[in-house]
C-alpha cells in the first residue's frame, strides 16, 4: 500500500528564476517577475487545499537592491499590485498576511499597501502567507540580538532568539523550496532553518506547476519517513 503523503506544515520558498524565464524568451526581467507573482498565486491556492498552515515566500531580499531602478521599481510595483488585489482577497478569506524584512524602506504606496493588508489579516487564521520582503536572514539576526541588548540583557536563549525573530509564533520551515536549480539559502531563513528539508527543484520559479508542488509533497513525505531512522 502507498504510504500517505505527507504535508507539511509551513512550506518556504525561494522564487528563483524569474529573470532567466524571461530571457528565454527575450523579455525584459520584469515580465518574469509578473508570471511569478501569478505562479505565487497558484501555490497559495493549492497549499491552502493541500491543507499547508503556513506559506513563506522570499520577494525582495537585503541584496536585491542592488539591480537596476528599473527593475526594483517593477517589483515593488507588482509587490502593490498584487497586495491590493490578491492579498486583499486572501484577507477577506481568512488568510493572515505578513512581512517579514525591513518595510519602512519601501516605496511609500507599497508599504502602505502592504501594512493595510497586514493589519486587516491580523486577526485571521486560516492560513499564514508569509512574504519576505527586503529580508536577509542575518539582518534579522542581528536585529533580534540587538533588541536583547536594548532590553539590558546580557545572556539570551534560543528562545528569547526566535521570539524576536519576525516568525516568532510561527513554527519553523518544515521544508524550503528553491526552484531554478541553485543550491544555496542566500540568507533566507537562517536561524529557522536549523532542522528544514531543503528541496532543490531545476525549474525555473514561473514554470512551476501544480504537479509539481505534488512532486515537493511526496520527496517530503520520503525524507520524512526517513527520519531519526537507520
Ligand atoms: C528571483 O528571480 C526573484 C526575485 C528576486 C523576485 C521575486 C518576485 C516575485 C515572484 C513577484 C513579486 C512578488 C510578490 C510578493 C507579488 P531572479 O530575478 O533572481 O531570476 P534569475 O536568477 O533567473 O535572474
């Protein structure tokens, strides 16, 4: 009998790809963030009706500022479109958004649109869509080290660590995702990944497919099966 497939509880993933969709078909890079905001959409979807509680995404990391204008002001305006539209309908569904990153650097009419949808969300608890947005994993370390200082402290704990961290109340990633065949965490995550099966899938981040999310599901439930035994 097929063993049953297992789905994890907080599912991360690093978009990767989008440029080089993009160029495949002689695109500017920005139309390959626009078909990945639509394949973000997907995924949400279908980890809501997998029955996933917890879906993290990285957007925007610490590093990406260092593209073209023209292509950061594409994904902060796709960031703001896509928070008025589609996050606003998870909103209304029950899901709670939230950011984890520095915000208060944004576009002014990003961040407003981003904080509109975290605080109309806060109360729900359907599922949490989690975006990383001008995030780098160890920025948040040091700001929660630093929070600690400021508190007069002078030993900390693991978990004073992961309470200051912007997960705090989240469970740790059960499994990150990087598409487009990269191997590396580029500071996603850092402290929260300590114990995540990482899967590394080649396609590139706009190609991803229902199956295959079905794919990432059952290569977790294997790892899984494995675990803690010989
Ligand atoms: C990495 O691919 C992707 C990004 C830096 C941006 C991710 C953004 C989105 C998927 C859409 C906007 C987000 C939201 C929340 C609506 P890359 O550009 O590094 O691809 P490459 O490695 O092929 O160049």
């Amino acid at each position: 009998m097929e063993d049953k497939l297992k789905i994890p509880r907080h599912i991360a993933f690093i978009m990767d790809g989008n440029g080089r969709w993009a160029k495949k078909r002689g695109l500017p890079r920005k139309f390959g963030h626009k078909e990945g905001a639509k394949v973000l959409r997907m995924i949400v979807e279908e980890c809501k009706n997998a029955g996933v509680e917890y879906c993290s995404f990285y957007a925007f990391s610490t590093e990406n500022w260092k593209r073209s204008q023209d292509e950061i002001d594409s994904i902060f305006d796709l960031i703001k479109k896509f928070a008025d539209e589609e996050l606003d309908k998870y909103a209304d569904a029950g899901y709670k958004v939230k950011c984890m990153g520095d915000i208060s650097v944004l576009p002014e009419e990003t961040r407003n649109s981003l904080i509109k949808i975290v605080e109309k969300s806060k109360n729900n608890n359907k599922m949490i869509v989690n975006l990383g947005i001008n995030y780098g994993g160890r920025a948040e370390i040091v700001n929660a080290v630093n929070y600690i200082l400021s508190q007069g402290l002078n030993k900390i704990d693991e978990q004073m660590l992961s309470d200051c961290m912007y997960t705090c109340n989240m469970p740790d990633p059960d499994v990150i995702v990087r598409t487009s065949g990269e191997k590396r965490l580029s500071n996603f995550m850092l402290w929260q990944s300590a114990y995540s099966e990482l899967i590394f899938i080649d396609d590139l981040w706009p190609d991803l497919k229902k199956e295959t999310l079905y794919k990432i599901f059952e290569e977790y439930s294997k790892r899984n099966r494995r675990f803690g035994k010989e």
